[in-house]
C-alpha cells in the first residue's frame, strides 16, 4: 500500500494508459483500488480469524464454567487442599480467559470499524474512476508529458532485453555449457587411461561423444528460439514448431485465416514473440483446457488471437500494477507491438478465460 501511495503522489503518469491527465488519474485511482482490494481482503482474514478464536473461547469457557459449578456443589464435603488448588486453578484460568475474550472483542470492533472506512474509501475510488470515464472529450496533456514517457518506454524496452539476455544466459549456462564441461572431463580421462586402461578410455570417449552431441542438440535448440524465422520458415511455420516443442505442456491448436504472404521482417518477429508469450502465459497460469491460437492475414493487417478458458484475471487491477511489480509479460507484448505501430488488446476476467489479440499494419500489403 506504501508503494501505491508514492505511486500517486509522485506525479508519475504510466506510458501505457496515461494519454491525457484525466487518463493518467484514473490509472491512480485504479491502482489505489487495487491496493485496497487487497487490504479488504487482509483485514476479512484477520476477522475471520479473530471472530474463529473467539468462538472457540467461549465454547472452552463455558466448558469450565460447567466443571467450576460442579466443583461449588461438591466443595464442602471435598475440602482437601489438592482440590482446594484445582478450584483456584480454575478460577484463575476463567479470568484470564475472560480478559483474552474482552481483548478479542475489543480487537474485532477495531477490526469492523477499519474495514468499513477501507470499503467506503474503495468505493468512492470506484466511483471517481467511473465518472471519470464518462467526462466527454479530452484534456490537454503537459507539454513535457511526451518526452516523459518516451524516456520510461526506453527504460522498459531495456528492461525487457536486459531480462531476455538474462535468461539466454542461463540457458546456455546450464545447459550445452554443462554438456561440454562433462566432455572436456571426459577427454582428459580418454588421455590418462589410453594407455594402461583401454576399456576405461572406450568408456569415456563414448561419454565424452554422447557430451558433446548433447550440448550440440541444446545449442541447436537456442539458436532457433533465438532465430525462429528464416527464409524456408516464416511466421506460421515458426509457430507450428514452437507449438510442436511445447506439446507436453498442453494441447494449443493453430488456426490459419487467409493465405499467409511475406511479411516485413521486424513486423513478423514481433508477431511471431507476442504470440509465443501469450500462449507462454496462458500455459504457465492460466490452467485452461483449451487454447486457440489464430493467425489472420488481412488485406492490410497481420492479426494474432491467443485465446484459452482458462482461470481469467482481473485486467484492471493488473494494468494498475504494470511497472510497480516484477512482472514484464504485458509490458513486453506491448511495447513491441509498438515498435511496428501495432497494439495489443487483453480481455479476461476471473473465471472467463483470455483472449489476448495483437494487430500489426503489414506494409508490404496493396490495397
């Protein structure tokens, strides 16, 4: 909540969705919602939980209360000072609890009252947001507010292949990398044992053959992830490979609309990487039974449709939180869809699936 606080008072409007003032408040009062979202649902865990304790202290109270009656009506004929001690025990146990009770108590109102001002303030921040979208026309953004967000697109696209070398990285690290260290080791072994071993050294250089073949696989593997299109693989034939790979994670079917023609190099990468992170994505998180994955050559477009019924989420709540989490999945589809002047549309709700649909201009088409 912190976070959203410094959010909305540091005067930051996010390069996604701030295209005017008005726009860019709603974006706070957005994310300020989001932020209370989860503070509702903290303090309704921490009633819950106190109201729970609460309940199982009266039942253990009343429990005793039972057996301290019992002992009253039995006391004058039982006066030994070992029971003498247990009643006294009892009574001092009914009193702390009482006091626990009385703190549980206290602590559950100031939990009720926290709760209703949280919800009063979520609502009024709903509120602002909806009648902020029906304000008609537009403001005029700060003269400055351009390059501001031209510098925050930069720093993300950075951001976004700083993490994708990142990974690159330990891809090649732990894997062919590995393959080849295990053949070095192999082929000082052959060395050593060559001579006063032999069938040592037919063991190790059949290793060391199988090492090396291993890491030559792997890197094979990189480099295509790393260059998924060629001249005898374009788009659908790179996306036919990529779903082929990922078979064992989950059943994607691809569905061509139009005749698929060439299409400009960094406008077909740039299709081919959106696609690959939202059925990424819709494997990895969204625990779906079906996904459709749709490439449409239109006259003057490149379409892509990723669509699963899956779990959903909430694409409000999640847009507000862009560039304040770790998470760089959207930004990313984003961002390079407008590097080609394309754009990247996200529907989906909890329970109802996603569809994530990404439109590039092609400006090879003729009319």
């Amino acid at each position: 909540m912190r976070t959203a606080q410094r959010a909305a008072t540091s005067g930051h409007i996010d390069v996604r969705v701030a295209g005017t003032p008005l726009v860019g408040l709603r974006f706070h009062l957005d994310a300020r919602a989001a932020d209370i979202d989860e503070l509702v649902a903290d303090l309704e865990r921490q009633l819950i939980d106190v109201v729970a304790r609460r309940a199982n202290l009266l039942v253990h109270l009343r429990r005793i209360e039972e057996a301290r009656q019992k002992a009253l009506e039995v006391l004058p004929g039982l006066a030994s000072p070992a029971i003498l001690a247990d009643v006294a025990a009892t009574f001092a146990e009914v009193l702390e609890m009482s006091t626990e009770l009385t703190r549980l108590e206290t602590r559950a109102d100031g939990i009720k009252t926290r709760l209703a001002d949280v919800t009063a303030e979520q609502s009024l921040l709903r509120t602002m947001s909806r009648q902020l979208t029906q304000v008609p026309g537009e403001s005029v953004a700060d003269p400055h507010q351009r390059a501001s967000r031209y510098s925050q697109a930069a720093r993300q696209i950075h951001e976004i292949a700083d993490v994708e070398h990142a990974e690159t990285a330990r891809l090649i690290l732990e894997g062919p990398m590995q393959r080849l260290a295990d053949a070095a080791l192999e082929a000082e072994l052959i060395g050593r044992s060559l001579a006063d071993e032999p069938a040592t050294a037919v063991d190790a250089s059949s290793r060391c053959r199988t090492a090396a073949a291993d890491a030559s696989e792997q890197l094979s593997e990189l480099i295509a992830g790393l260059l998924p299109l060629s001249e005898g693989r374009g788009l659908v034939g790179a996306t036919r490979d990529l779903l082929a790979a990922w078979s064992e994670r989950g059943t994607v079917l691809l569905h061509i609309l139009g005749s698929e023609r060439p299409v400009p190099s960094l406008a077909e990468i740039t299709m081919y990487r959106i696609l690959e992170q939202a059925i990424d994505n819709a494997l990895a998180h969204g625990r779906p039974q079906r996904v459709d994955a749709i490439i449409s050559f239109l006259p003057r477009l490149v379409v892509g449709v990723v669509k699963d019924d899956g779990d959903g989420f909430d694409v409000t709540a999640t847009d507000a939180r862009l560039g304040r989490t770790a998470g760089l999945g959207l930004i990313q589809m984003r961002e390079r869809a407008t590097l080609v002047g394309g754009r990247v549309q996200v529907r989906s709700g909890l329970g109802l699936g996603t569809e994530v649909r990404v439109t590039i201009p092609d400006g090879r088409a003729t009319t």
